[in-house]
C-alpha cells in the first residue's frame, strides 16, 4: 500500500511539473504585406515577398525555417527555402523579407505566355510554410493577388 502511495505522488508530482510546458501557444498572426518585382536589368527579375508576423505569446518565437512556392499567371516559377530568419519577440512584431529570383525555363514559359496575350498585371499564388520549430504548428500561409507591370 506504501508503495501505491508513493508511485501515485510521483506521478503527481510528474504531471504538475509538466504543467508549465502543458501552456498553450497561440499561433502568431501572420500577413503578407510586399509582392513585388525589385528594378534590375537582369534576364530573370529578382521578386521581393514581405510578411509581416504578430506574436500574440508571453514568450520570444524563433523562427526555424519557411518554405515556399510561387505561381505567377498559373506557371510555378518559385520554390525555395530559408533559415536566414529573425526572432519575433513576446508580444511583439517582426517583418521577414525574401528575395527570390524564378527558375529560367519556368520564366521563359511565363514571358512566352506573356507575349502570346499581353497584360497589365501578372496573378500570383503564393503558398508558404513558416516552421517555428519544438512544440509549435507550422503555420501555412496562402495569399492571392495582382502584380502590376505598369510601376
């Protein structure tokens, strides 16, 4: 009977312990506020994608890592990933910036489209994965817009 005792009150003991790390972590808010192709002379255009991330938590966020693709006028010409990424403080706010250059045959498929049916403006999908790493969600994120060619 002793010995029950014991066990239950380690196993108590357990559980409370653990209670701390049990806390919930709500998932950061998370918006895209640039799209945009950067000035340049080059074949390929460079593309810069801003997000703009909100941490709604009593505790610092440390990005791991995001991924993404992009679409633009239903051609997928972006994929790719980076670690280069700040620590989005407790109750606090941060901006991530990627500048991603397209794959070349994916563009020249695109610019041949283009040709074919000039445009104002190019449709763009973009879907990206933001990781924050140990006990948080992936956080997925979709936006959908115009990019206008006339700037």
């Amino acid at each position: 009977m002793k010995n029950k005792i014991i066990i239950v009150l380690l196993l108590l003991a357990h559980v409370l312990g653990c209670a701390p790390l049990m806390t919930t972590i709500a998932p950061p808010t998370v918006s895209v506020t640039t799209f945009r192709v950067l000035p340049g002379q080059e074949l390929v255009p460079t593309f810069e994608i801003g997000l703009h991330v909100v941490n709604h938590n009593w505790t610092d966020l440390k990005l791991e890592g995001v991924s993404y693709q992009v679409e633009l006028e239903g051609h997928r010409i972006i994929n790719g990933a980076s670690n280069q990424l700040p620590v989005i403080k407790a109750y606090g706010e941060g901006d991530i910036v990627l500048q991603v250059q397209p794959d070349l045959f994916s563009s020249i498929n695109l610019f041949a489209d283009l040709m074919s049916r000039p445009r104002k403006g190019l449709t763009f999908n973009l879907h990206a994965i933001l990781d924050f790493g140990g006990l948080m969600p992936k956080i997925p994120i979709h936006k959908e817009g115009t990019i206008s060619l006339l700037e």
